[in-house]
C-alpha cells in the first residue's frame, strides 16, 4: 500500500502558517540539497501532509516541486495561496480551484504586435470530479459568517506569468484580458508546479484564495485585510481536497491487497451428481460436507452498524492480546471506536460523516493489520452511503 502524504506548496509564509496551523504534531524533513519540509496529519484522520514553501515565481516553484515529488512520492501536489481576480464576478475571499493552468508569457512579437502562445496544463479528470463533489457538499469552509457571506469554490482557468499584475489599464493587463478572457485569476506559480506535475506523472491541483483585483489595490489597507482571510479559506478547502484524496488512495489500496489476497487462494470446484445428471451449487463457502449459500446483502441501519462496531471491538481485542497491535496503537484504535459508536446512532448526515470520518483514521492506525482493514472496509462503504 502507498504511503505516500499529499504534499502542500505554498509561495508566502502567510500561505504557509495558514496550511501549517491545521496540521497536528508537524516534523521538520530535509531535503538533502537544504530544502525543508514539515510533515504532519490532519487531526482526526490519517491523512498526512507534507509542507513546503516555493518563494515567489514559476521557476522557483517548479523546482521544489519537482523535489517534493522525488522525495515523497505523494498521492498528489496541492498548491495552495492567494491570486488576484481578473473579472468582478469573482468574489474576494472565494476559492479558485484552477480547471486548466496558462502559462500567459508565451508568445511571439510581430510587427502588429504580440501574439499570443501559451503552455496549457489541465487538472487531472479525478481530482476536479472530487472537488466538484466538495465543493457542492459545501461543508468545507472555516468562516463563521452567514451562508450568503460564505466562500465559494469557483472552478476556472489560472493565469500563470512572471511579474507581479496591478492595474486593468496597463498595456499588459489589457493584453491578458484580450487573450486569457476566461481565466478567473491571475497569479505567478501555477505554471510551474503543473510543468512538474505533468514531467513526473504527479497529480497537481491549484488552488487560490481571492485577496484581490489586480486593479492597483494590491498594497490597499483592503488587500492586507483580504489577504489572511483569502489564504485561511485556500487552506481550508485545499485540508478537505487533501483528506479525502488520501481516504480514496487507502480504499483503492485495500481493494487491490483483496484482489491479490483472493487470486492467491486455489480456486475450488464443487458438484453433485443426482440421477446421473450434475447440479451445480452456487455457494458462498464450502466446508467439509456443509454448504454455506449466498443470502441477500445485508442491510445496515444505525443499530446494526452500532452491532458490528461492537463486534469490531473484539476483534481488535483479540488482536492485542495475541500481540499484534502494540498497546499505543490499541488504545488510539479504541479512543476512535468510541467516538464512532458515539456518532453511529444518528441518523444526520453530519453523524454518518463523522462516523465515516473516525472509521478511516481507525483504519489508518491498524494499517499494518490485514484482517482488521477487512473487516472495517464495508463499514466505512456502509457509513459513508448513510451521509
């Protein structure tokens, strides 16, 4: 199974400590050529993250990038910051996930001017479908502010270059607009990560809080109000892409240990002759002279799932005592499963999220356990179809 974390880049230290302050118990991680990493979970999950910081620009960006992939082999690259608008429609303090990336300082200088030629990088299919799905749950952002008010995810094109954008009058701000119309922001790093994202095979995601528009207000009393607030909301958003990223690469993980696990047994034949004729027998096991057949799925309620829970107790019991979960690991999985059963006899959607939510990081924790994830998988399917 892979381990990899999901890696979070940022180029402002405000971008940074906004990302850093959801992270519980990060760790410093170097980078044999100097470059730091700090590595740490998302409370109440077992998603991990590693942290790092690119500075200002595209090329810079690029390189660390292309570090952090090479040395972390990570589920996917989210870059995370604050950009400024380019269109009024855009809100300040919404979230910009970028649908495609233009890197807009391509291009060739002609005698009727510049014409424009740049380098396009879309998001991978799988990571814009899941943050669709996010962003329609809508349950992401940290602001306490009424449901009008509340940040919005909006999904678009990011304009990538190399200077620092501040005016809708100057040649340059109006060439952008003439030829990156649908472009919702405009910033100075997106092009790099996603040419390192596409070099190395890595998933990358831009996502950008909206600070302001880029319309000669950058350095505004409002900028530096917007600013924390555009970033705080990047990062929110860019946690519940990161950990709900790592629970599907677990899910897919466990699913493939199973199908290696039930291709390695013998396969087994079973037949009855009566008559001189052979019947077959469609079973769901056979043991010795007894035929186990297949009944119908069986349906969870609250009570069940509070039953099997219960039963998952045992389970976990039985493997301490044979010494396969050390003592730390057993109390955590049992503080976990607590608050799961806690949770599991609502019948909210916020109850069946928290189920699903504990019951991941409980797998997470007896990883290592064949046969715990076994039998915690369908309980987590079951749990999250409650929601």
């Amino acid at each position: 199974m892979s381990k990899g974390p999901v890696v979070i880049l940022t180029a402002l230290n405000l971008e940074y400590q906004a990302v850093r302050q959801k992270l519980a118990s990060p760790q410093m991680h170097r980078h044999e050529r100097g470059t730091r990493f700090e590595v740490g979970t998302v409370p109440d999950t077992s998603c991990r993250v590693a942290l790092g910081l690119t500075s200002k620009g595209n090329h810079s960006a690029a390189v660390i990038a292309e570090r952090a992939m090479q040395e972390f082999s990570p589920v996917a690259v989210l870059f995370v910051g604050v950009a400024g608008a380019l269109w009024d429609a855009t809100r300040l303090g919404d979230v910009v996930m970028a649908s495609h990336v233009y890197a807009y300082h391509g291009g060739t200088s002609e005698d009727d001017g510049l014409k424009a030629r740049p380098r396009v990088w879309e998001a991978p299919h799988g990571i814009s479908q899941l943050a669709s799905h996010l962003a329609r749950l809508n349950d992401w952002a940290d602001s306490a502010s009424g449901h009008e008010d509340a940040p919005q995810v909006r999904f678009g094109a990011v304009a990538a270059g190399e200077v620092v954008q501040n005016s809708r009058i100057s040649a340059e701000a109006k060439w952008i607009r003439q030829h990156y119309n649908d472009a919702l922001a405009i910033e100075m790093e997106a092009a790099g990560v996603a040419q390192a994202g596409h070099l190395n095979g890595a998933p990358v995601a831009i996502i950008r809080g909206i600070s302001d528009r880029a319309d000669g207000t950058k350095n505004s009393a409002d900028d530096r109000n917007w600013q924390p607030q555009a970033a705080a909301n990047a990062a929110a958003f860019a946690i519940r892409l990161a950990v709900e990223l790592a629970a599907e690469q677990e899910e897919a993980a466990v699913s493939r240990e199973g199908r290696a696990r039930s291709e390695d047994r013998p396969s087994q034949r079973v037949s009855n002759t009566a008559h001189n004729s052979t019947i077959g027998i469609m079973a769901g096991s056979v043991t010795g002279s007894s035929v186990h057949m297949n009944t119908a799925p069986q349906e969870f309620g609250p009570m069940s799932l509070v039953a099997n829970l219960n039963d998952f107790r045992g389970s976990l019991r039985r493997h301490h005592a044979e010494g396969i979960l050390d003592e730390d690991t057993y109390r955590e999985a049992l503080a976990d499963l607590d608050s799961a059963l806690r949770s599991a006899g609502g019948n909210t959607t916020d109850s069946s999220k928290r189920v699903t939510m504990m019951l991941r990081r409980l797998r997470g924790l007896v990883v290592e356990c064949p046969a715990l994830v076994a039998e915690l998988t369908p309980l987590i399917t079951t749990a999250g179809d409650r929601a």
